[in-house]
C-alpha cells in the first residue's frame, strides 16, 4: 500500500501522529517529521534504490533503465536539487 | 507524432550518437557532393550551388558542428549546475545532422530552372497578371513540395538541435531558449569566417 505524504484536502505535507509495535500492539503517539527518503515520490524513491544497487554508476543504470546517460544524469541531479529543498524546509 | 523523432536523446548520447552523427555527417557530404547542396551555417543549406568535392563538403559540416558544439559546450559549462560531457554534446549535436540527409536529396530536384524561369518572368514584364501561365503546373507543384520540405526539415534540425542542447547540459526553461539562441548567432558569425579562411581553400 502506498504510504501518503500529503493531505488529500489541502495538500500539505503529512507528520506521523502513531507508530505500531505489531508484535506487542505497543502505540506510541506523537508528532513525527517523514523522513526525506520517504516525502519523495515512488518512482524517486525507487531511483535511489537503483543507483544504490548499481554502485553509484550512472551508466549501469542507463544501460538498465534503457535513457541515455545524461537523461539518468539530468533525473539525478533534479533529485538532489528537490532533496535540498525538503532538506531546507 | 514519435517523440523520439524529434527528441532521440532520452536514448541516444555518448559515443553512440558520436558514431551515428558522424556517419550521418559523411552521408550528407556524399550526397550533397552529387546533388550540388552545400552548407554555409550550421543551420543553412542551399541548392541549386556549384556541386562541392565531398572533402570540402567534410571540411564544411564538419567544422560548424564543432564550431556549433564547441560553443553550447561552453555555455554549459558555464550555465549548468551538472557535470556535463563533451562527448554528449558533440554526439547528440551530430545526430541533429541527420534530417540535413534528406534535404541533400532535395537538391537532385529541378529548383534553380524553375526560379531561374520565374525570376526572368517577374523581371522581363512584373505588371503581367498571368505572369506564371508559361510556367506548367508541375514544376510550381515541384516548387511548392519543396518549399514545404525545406520548412518541415528546418523545424526538425532545430528542435533536434535544442533538444541535445537540452538535454546534454541539463539546461531548462527560459535560460535554455535564450543560450540556444545566443549559441545560434554566435556559430553563424564563426561560421562565416570559418567559410572564407577555411573551407574555401579546399579544392
């Protein structure tokens, strides 16, 4: 199931209110940042993994991916420049 | 319409566009060579010209796609927040070539007798109102057909040619429109120059 990290009426971004020990149904309530891995988009999400998965090389994930490398190169750096800005928030 | 009509670089870069573009730069000089095309710019072509030697032609493309890659090279260089390659700029630049393929095989048609036919008719009497009837049907069909071409084959090599520009320096919006323009204009001038000193000297 897709995790939201925005609210469906207004658009702003989501805080976790309770986490679920599921082995003792422990509930603990608070208010808690996403992590920045999690406020990206799946697809960005699963870029990371990519390039994690292939070492950091740009052109293996091209090659895998079927872009040209400066494609993968641009999506990377879109990323980074989207990561600073979470970060910044 | 295929996106990757007008933009392969989401594919193609590197050193396989390298290879593609040149070859497309040694078709173009074969077959202008026969067909009396030739290339004062990086985005002009003439027919209808004195045919070129295929060295000089080779000596011609050649040099505005270097001068036309080095110069977008630089400015991304400059303008870009990534780490871009030559080898991708100069590729996907040489790709851009391919569409100038079939406007070399433009110039096997009759286009300079049939403007050099219209143009003695606007001059010998311009008032004439039937100033085209000595001039049949098929040959204005011919003109138009090309006319048309030449339009179509001019706004494929430019978007190709922004497309790469785009995508190999990872330059966006307003600020890419603007370099690619200042590129253009740059190139042409550098072109020019490269005409008379260079190209001219090749038998």
């Amino acid at each position: 199931m897709k995790l939201p990290i925005t609210c469906p009426s207004c658009e702003a971004e989501l805080k976790v209110q309770s986490l679920l020990c599921d082995k003792c149904q422990t509930n603990i309530n608070g208010s808690f940042d996403l992590p920045v891995f999690l406020k990206l988009d799946l697809k960005e999400q699963n870029f990371i993994m990519d390039f994690v998965q292939t070492s950091g090389s740009l052109k293996v994930m091209a090659q895998q991916l079927n872009l040209s490398y400066p494609t993968v190169r641009n999506m990377l750096d879109d990323l980074i420049g989207k990561i600073d800005t979470l970060k910044n928030k | 319409m295929n996106k990757n009509i007008y933009n392969p670089f989401n594919k193609i870069a590197g050193v396989q566009a390298l290879g593609i573009g040149l070859t497309a730069i040694i078709i173009i000089s074969i077959i202008a060579h026969f067909s009396g095309v030739t290339f004062p710019s990086i985005i002009s072509a003439q027919t209808g010209t004195n045919a070129m030697s295929i060295p000089r032609l080779l000596v011609q493309n050649l040099g505005h796609w270097i001068i036309f890659s080095t110069i977008i090279y630089l400015f991304g260089v400059f303008a870009s927040k990534s780490h871009i390659r030559a080898i991708d700029i100069f590729g996907t630049i040489a790709v851009s070539r391919i569409p100038f393929i079939l406007f070399s095989f433009l110039g096997f048609l009759p286009i300079d007798g049939i403007t050099q036919k219209i143009s003695a008719a606007v001059k010998t009497n311009p008032a004439d109102p039937n100033l085209l009837s000595d001039v049949p049907l098929s040959e204005i069909s011919i003109l138009i057909v090309f006319a048309l071409l030449t339009l179509a084959i001019a706004v494929w090599v430019i978007a190709l040619m922004y497309n790469a520009f785009r995508i190999s320096s990872n330059i966006k919006g307003e600020k890419s429109a603007i370099l690619f323009i200042v590129a253009i204009i740059l190139s042409s001038i550098f072109s020019y120059f490269y005409e008379i000193m260079i190209v001219r000297l090749i038998p």
